[in-house]
C-alpha cells in the first residue's frame, strides 16, 4: 500500500463495546416472531433512530415504545427490553487492547458511532474513553451513519485526512459508506480479522513478541 494511514476511527456499538440486539432478544424470547414484532417496536423502530440522533430523549422514546408495546399487547415484553438492554454494553476488552496498541504506535485513534445522549455519558466514564484523542457521536450532531455528512463532520472537527483514515464498523453499510467519504472502511467481525484487514493496509496491531518468543517461533518454522 502506497497510503500511510495515520488515523483509525472506531464505531462504538458492537465494536468498542457489545451490542447485538437480535442476540439480546434470542436469550430472551426464543420466538422468531415475537423476536420480530419486539425489534420492529424498539431497536429497529423510527424512535430508536431518533434518540441515536439526539432528536428524541430516551424519557420520550421509552415512553413511545411502551405505548406502541401496549396497542400490540407486548408491555411486558418491551418492558423488559427497556429496562434490561443497557447490560448488552460489556466492554469488549480485546478491542480495547487493540486500542492501546495502535495508540503505542503513534495512530490517532477516533470514534465516530450512532449513539444516544445518555449511552454516551454512561461510556463516557468507562475506562477506555480516555484512549480516544476525539470523536462524534450523532446525538451531538442530529445526524447519523450512513449520512456522509457525519463522517465529514469528524474530519473537519479534527482536520483530519479521509486519505490518512480508516474506519471501523461491525455494520456493512456503514462501513461500505466510508469510502464514498474517501475514507477506508473495514467490516468489523472480531479482533483477529480486523488485525488481519488493518495488516493488509499497512497498520501493524498484533502484540510484539518477545525475543524469546521469537526464537522460538523462527526454531518452529
């Protein structure tokens, strides 16, 4: 690659930190169509976008969700997806150390997510936030990926180079939307993969290995 990358901008949400909604609502219905009907009301509903846009509170769209949840005869099941989601948001410590890596060797590391006003304040105190020189969450924007405007607004906010980026997003269209701003995307899938896509343009990320190690693995090939 002829490029040098020196920035790479993370999503949050399946990324940074878990959030697998479908999974979520596996573990707890076990009905494909129950499953359905309860994403269509909350994740995937227009309130859902809207919070991540900073368009609605999650007062307002909790509120909006029960009521739709109640027509259908479903309170009790939104009831439990509203009060028990937030425990999706595990910090995924692998990435986190990918973070710290890519930090040691001089990349600017930036977050760019679809995200509400009160989950960004609740990962605002988690540990690795510190290790983020930047970022743009949509709620602060009122726009939201795959808009091209919410990746120019995180180049222009830090005068960044689309050329010099690479983003990171575990949603394909988000991803693929990044090289119609200039930027590389990369589908994230898991840690390994992604050291692997980050190697083929050039960013190295795998922990170094210890001379001892490496005599070792030289002795073994």
């Amino acid at each position: 690659m002829n490029v040098l990358y020196k920035n790479i901008i993370f999503d949050l949400g399946g990324v940074v930190v878990d959030f697998d909604p479908r999974e979520f609502l596996v573990d707890h219905f076990m009905n494909e169509r129950v499953e359905d009907q309860l994403y269509d009301i909350t994740f995937g509903s227009e309130e859902w976008l809207q919070m991540d846009a900073g368009l609605l509170t999650r007062e307002e769209g909790d509120r909006i969700m029960r009521e739709k949840g109640a027509a259908l005869r479903r309170s009790f099941e939104v009831g439990v997806i509203l009060d028990d989601w937030y425990d999706m948001l595990r910090t995924k410590d692998d990435t986190v150390q990918l973070i710290k890596r890519l930090k040691k060797r001089g990349y600017g590391v930036f977050y760019l997510s679809n995200i509400s006003w009160d989950v960004l304040e609740m990962l605002q105190q988690r540990k690795f936030w510190q290790l983020f020189d930047g970022g743009v969450a949509s709620c602060e924007v009122k726009l939201a990926k795959p808009d091209l405007r919410i990746y120019h607004a995180l180049l222009a906010k830090y005068g960044l180079s689309a050329a010099e980026s690479i983003f990171i997003d575990d949603n394909t269209v988000n991803a693929s939307a990044a090289f119609d701003a200039d930027i590389t995307g990369i589908h994230f899938k898991n840690v390994r993969t992604l050291q692997r896509a980050l190697l083929s343009y050039g960013v190295e990320s795998e922990k170094k290995l210890s001379r001892q190690k490496q005599a070792a693995t030289v002795a073994a090939e």
